[in-house]
C-alpha cells in the first residue's frame, strides 16, 4: 500500500518546467528523504502532494485518491520558509494550525510537544521573541499536532544546531514508529542517508534516482577510495584510474575508473608516501549527488564539508 | 466552513484585541467628524484684541454715525453680560477727514498704517452713498484690509451702514420714523419638511422646522460612518494579506484549506471587525441621541439599512482587497496599490453637495444606483430629510449583493494564483491574467 502515487506528473510555470513527467511511489510508513540542487523541482513536488499546486497533467493519489481539499487534514506540512503570525503565542499559534486540520485533544497534544522540544516556558510568548531555532521547532510541531498519517517537511533541519538536529530526528523517526509516513526533502546528505528507507533525487525537474541507499549505491559499485597519507592530497596527484579527488583536508576521496584496481592504486600511492588509512567503498550519497548534479554543483561541493 | 470559522475568528481576535483597535474605535469618530467638534469647541476663542478702523468719509454723513454705532455695539456684545469676561473684539472708529486733493496719498498712507498694525482696516466712503442712483461709481464703499474678503468687519459695517442709509433716504422722502421700521422689516423664509396626516388621529401634523443638523450634518455622519466601517473590515486585509504571503503563512494555511476558504475567512473576520465597531457606535449613538432629544431630527430607520450595506460592502470591497494583496510581494507594492483601490470609496465624497442639494436628481439617483457606489451613497440619500422612493434601497441592495458575488469570484481566482506567485511584480495585466485564467 502506498501513501502518495504520482504519475507522470508534469508541472510548468510560465517557460518553465519545474517537474517534468515525474512518477513516484511513497510505501506507507517509510521515510522518504527528497534531495536536489536548489531549483531542482523538489518543493514544487511537495507542494503538489499538498494540494497547494495543480498538475498541469498526470495525477497524483494521496491515500489512494486524488485531494479534495479536506484530504490534506491528514497530511502534516511543514513548508520551506517558515510561516508564523509573529504576534501570536506559540501555544495559541499551535492549537489554531492544529485547528485548521480538525485536529483533537489538540491543547493536550500541544503541550507534550511542547515539553518534548523543550519549549514549554514559551509557550505563553509571543512568535516573534523565538530564535530561528525555536521558531523552526515551532513550525514542525504546526506540522505533526494534528497527528497526521502523512507528514511532509520541506527541509525541516535548516538554521537548527546539532543538538536541536537530533530532538527532530528522533521525533521524526518515533512519529514514523507510529505508521505516519515521512517525506521530506534536505540538502543534507549525511541525514538522507542516516534516516531515509527510500532516496529520491531530481535534477532540473526530471527524477535521477529513486530508491533505498544501497540499491543507489549498487548502481555505482565500489569505485571510491578513501585514504588518510602523512602528505594529505600532495601525494594523490595525477594518479593512473583516478578520475577526480575530492579533497576534505584530513582525508581524501578518490573516484576511481570503472574497472580500474583497487590494488593498483593502493601500490602507487605507498611508492609516494606513507598511508594512515585505506578503505574501498561505494561512493558516498554526497558524490552520487555531486556527480549528477555536476558541473554547477561540483564546483560547491569542494567547500563543504561531508 | 468549520475552518473558514476558524481562520474568520483567529483574523477577529488579532484586530479587536490590539490596543490600536481600541484607540481607533475611540479616536475613528473624533477624525472623521474633527473639523466639525473643532469647530464648536473653537467657536467662542475669536481674537478679541481691539479693531481700530479709520474711516475716510466723503459724504459726510456716515462717520458719526458709525462712531455712534461701534459704541452701541461695543458695549452690548463685547463682554459677556453675566461673567463680563472680555468675548469680542471691540471696533474703534478713528474718523480722518477726507483729503480732497489727494485721495490716491491718503489711500496710501493709510495702508502703510496698515501694514504697521496701527489700524486693522480703513473704510473709504463714495461721496454719493445717499443717492447712489446719481453716481454708482461715486457710491462706492471700500474696506481696505489685509484680510479684507473674509473679515467678518466688513459684513457688520456693510449692514450697519447700509441699514442707516435707508432710513436716512426714506427719511428724505419724508416717511415717518415709524413707518420706516414696517418698511424696512426684514423677514426670513424658514426651512420646514413636508407636513404628514397622521393616520391614527386623522389630524395633519404640524410644521416639522429643518435645519443644517438633519440636512447636511447627519447625512454625512451616517456616510462617514460606512466610509469608516470599510476602512475597519475591508483596507486592512490588504496588507494583511500581503503579510501572510512574503512571511510564507498563506503556504501553511494554504496545506490546511483552499485558497477560496482562505480569503472568505479574512472577509468574514473583517465583517465581524466593522460589526463589532458599528454596534458599539450605534449604540453610543442611540444613547446620545434620546440623551440629547434630537430623535426626530436622526434617521435611526436607517441604521438597518447601513448594517446590511455594510456585510455585503465588505464582501465586495474585501474581495478585491485581499485579491490585491495577494499580488503584492512586499511592503512598498501594497503602499502603491492602496490608494489607487481606494478611489472607488473616496470619489463619493466628491459627489455629497450635489447629491444633498437634489437627492432625488437623476444624477444622485442614478449615482447612488451604480454599485461601488451604492453603500455610500445610497446611505447619504436615506439620511437626507428628503424621502426617496422606497425601491431605491432595495435595487441598491441586490446590485451590490450580486457585484459581491462577482468580486468575491474574481477576487478568489486572483487569489489562488496570487498568494503563491513569488517575484511576479503586480502589474495590472498580470492581475488581469490571473483573474481571466484562474
């Protein structure tokens, strides 16, 4: 049983085509993780599983039909930017967005989210006296009061600090526990790969992969090697079956050609220097995404960090 | 609907429990009728600093008399009889005996005198004044001051001057000093209302007298007061709005309802925003009226009337403000779009004299039939002491009945695309696209 079934869905604004032919299958119960460059296609797929944006063709059956306004009830949404009447209490604001969903024992459900993200001294203040943190923890209890059976989050981890990050990954994974589905997009990779049963990537409005991590993986086989040298990435230069070294300072990862040895490198790089560590892996959900989303993309991805 | 409630309510509580609402409701009415308390606060604080007036006079027979007079009337009015507290300015009459050779160097030293503040004014009388038939030219009158159009002076000096000389003529004509007081008996044409027979006593009523209060004040009170409503419930969902788009609650809102519902909860919420307000004025209002015992001179009949236009007012008008708003992306884009949308609302300020003077004109009729129109004006005739046929309301009620039908449709189709569309600035063609396609 699924819990959204998109079919060759196609969406365009003006010139533009955000989705294009896209067909999509989320079980009931698993974690969907939604990941892709800025501009890829994924919030206006999310927001077409809301409702809040029609298909110009194909269908998309939520529950196993298509929305009819009061379907979204069951559907938990928290949207990209965050969207809170700032003069309002966080306990009035949460039961009023609870309200809006025909939710029940919202005022009861409220204050245990409340005290579970640690924000029941705020409860009787204002929106606009959060911080970013807060304010993001705010939206996603918005998102999951009414105890929907779909819950959608349109990148839920953005401005959050590691400790905030983890109080929302274990809410999100309990929320599942309890049969709720999850979808939610992220530019985290890291997280997609921690949490998500099912990865679902779109580059310029077209899906690129679908599927659970390791099946992505399989696709791409072990053509990555991460080393550790005394001389860091001095020593991997113009290597033979390299096609790309990225570069995270204490440790390096290689692309190598496809069928290309392992072993042969591994000679190669101990005649230049001495190696503190070697592992040969499948490629990494960031280097899946770096190289489909290359050459733009790529350029960034030297910066961040894995 | 349950959800429309909701959101209506949510819209409700955040206008009424603000403190502006408050100082607005108290302050609303003090703006809007300001120039008319300014006025009877201000009345009796008129400069009372003594007026000197010189007063050339070539005929010779007036400046006595005016010194005579300005003495009579300085002690009868200038301080008030019982707290002889000083309440006018007295007029001091400096009599300059004409220059017959010179008149033009006279003239002119006198203004200089003027201009200095030594004197207010100075009044130049023309040689014939008695017999101005011989020659008008030389039965002139002139007042010469700085302000001298508007100087209540001049008015004074006009009648009293006037008034001596008509004596003096019948005088010399030799009618009776008696005779004189028939002859020049001023008499006033009163405004009264059309009489009524009084069904149950079969008698005919008496002569009912009219005055500005019930001809001109309520009417436009009672239009002020519609004008006010809409700035309550309708302006602001403007902005509102507006709000809820660049802050991403209208997407939030939008995953919990459809953008339809969306708008009629704003609209709802601002009816019941003007409800409340008008029900705390009509009730302030009854209670002042019965108070100060002026309820035949109030229309309260038309109260009901201005309830009703007022609901469907704000559906139609609301409408195309939140449609608006939906289209603005920022702060600057709705500062731009409000008054332009207002001047539906404000054109019929323009129109109240002549709608006042003729009510039942084709103009005013036809007007007050043309539905953006309608609540204002419609509301404006209904006050008026002048009665209008009594289909007229009701035709004006079901033309703005169906156009808030229609702009409550348009509006929701701009709304839908409007409150998602990011970056599209709101130019009018746009606007018209997204009402025309949906």
């Amino acid at each position: 049983m699924n819990t959204v079934d998109i079919e060759q869905v196609t969406k365009t604004f003006g010139q533009v085509t955000a989705v294009d032919n896209l067909s999509l299958s989320v079980p009931q119960g698993s974690i969907y993780g939604f990941i892709g460059p800025n501009g890829a296609g994924k919030t206006t797929t999310l927001r077409m599983i809301m409702n809040i944006f029609w298909p110009d063709s194909g269908t998309i059956l939520v529950f196993g039909e298509e929305l009819q306004g009061a379907g979204t009830d069951r559907i938990g949404y928290l949207p990209e930017e965050r969207g809170l009447y700032k003069k309002m209490k966080v306990r009035e604001l949460l039961q009023f967005y609870g309200e809006l969903k025909n939710g029940k024992g919202l005022r009861r459900d409220v204050d245990r989210w409340l005290e579970r993200l640690d924000l029941s001294n705020w409860a009787n203040k204002r929106v606009e006296t959060l911080s970013k943190g807060m304010s993001q923890k705010v939206q996603f209890i918005a998102a999951v009061v009414s105890l929907p059976d779909l819950i959608i989050l349109d990148e839920p981890f953005t401005g959050l600090d590691p400790v905030n990050t983890d109080v929302i990954r274990e809410a999100i994974l309990e929320i599942r526990a309890q049969g709720t589905t999850v979808i939610f997009s992220t530019h985290d990779m890291n997280v997609a790969e921690r949490m998500c049963d099912y990865i679902f990537m779109i580059h310029k409005g077209r899906k690129v992969l679908d599927g659970t991590l390791t099946a992505i993986q399989d696709e791409y086989g072990s053509d990555t090697i991460r080393i550790r040298t005394e001389d860091d990435a001095k020593a991997l230069q113009n290597l033979d079956g390299i096609e790309k070294i990225n570069d995270f300072g204490q440790l390096q990862e290689l692309r190598m050609t496809r069928g290309y040895d392992p072993q042969q490198v591994l000679a190669a790089v101990i005649s230049r220097t001495r190696i503190t560590s070697f592992e040969v892996a499948r490629p990494s959900l960031h280097d899946i995404f770096v190289r489909i989303a290359a050459p733009e993309a790529e350029e960034e991805s030297h910066a961040q960090d894995t | 609907m349950r959800k429309i409630l909701r959101l209506a309510r949510r819209e409700y509580r955040a206008s009424v429990r603000t403190k502006g609402f408050i100082i607005g409701l108290a302050l609303a009415p003090v703006m809007m009728s300001g120039s008319i308390i300014a006025m009877v606060l201000f009345q009796g604080k008129v400069d009372t600093a003594d007026k000197r007036i010189a007063v050339v006079d070539r005929s010779e027979v007036v400046a006595e008399m005016l010194v005579s007079a300005t003495e009579a009337r300085n002690s009868a009015v200038v301080y008030d009889q019982e707290s002889g507290k000083k309440v006018k300015p007295a007029y001091l009459i400096e009599v300059i005996p004409s220059s017959a050779s010179d008149p033009a160097a006279q003239r002119l030293a006198l203004s200089d005198r003027v201009r200095a503040r030594e004197l207010h004014a100075f009044i130049e009388i023309g040689s014939e004044v008695l017999n101005p038939g011989k020659d008008w030219e030389a039965a002139r009158i002139r007042y010469y001051g700085e302000n001298a159009a508007i100087d209540e002076i001049r008015g004074w000096l006009t009648g009293t001057i006037n008034d001596y000389l008509r004596r003096l003529r019948l005088a010399n004509t030799g009618v009776d000093e008696e005779e004189t007081e028939n002859v020049l008996a001023w008499i006033n044409v009163e405004p009264v209302a059309p009489v009524s027979l009084d069904k149950d006593t079969g008698e005919i009523s008496e002569a009912q007298s009219t005055n500005e209060l019930e001809t001109i004040m309520t009417p436009i009170f009672m239009l002020m007061l519609m004008f006010m409503m809409i700035m309550m419930g309708a302006i602001p969902l403007l902005n509102a709005v507006m709000e809820e788009k660049t802050l991403r609650i209208a997407e939030v809102i939008l995953g919990s309802m459809r953008p339809f519902q969306f708008m009629m909860g704003k609209i709802i919420g601002g009816v019941a925003v003007s409800l409340t307000a008008l029900s705390v004025y009509s009730i302030l209002g009854i209670i002042a009226v019965y108070r100060m015992d002026v309820v035949d001179k109030i229309p309260l009949e038309v109260l009901p009337w201005i309830f009703a236009y007022m609901v469907l007012t704000i559906f139609m008008t609301g409408s195309g403000f939140a449609a608006l708003g939906s289209a603005c992306n920022d702060a600057k884009d709705a500062q731009n779009l409000t008054f332009p949308a207002m001047v539906p609302l404000i054109i019929p300020m323009f129109l109240l004299v002549p709608i006042l003077q003729a009510p039942n004109s084709t103009f005013a009729t036809g007007l007050s039939l043309f539905p953006p129109f309608t609540p204002m004006l419609m509301i404006l005739r209904l006050s008026s002491p002048v009665g209008i046929p009594g289909w007229q309301p009701w035709v004006g009620l079901a033309e703005v009945f169906l156009l808030a039908v229609i702009s409550v449709w348009v509006g929701g189709r701009i709304f839908r695309v409007g409150i998602l569309m990011q970056g599209q600035p709101p130019k009018f063609s746009n606007i018209l696209r997204w009402a025309v396609r949906g």
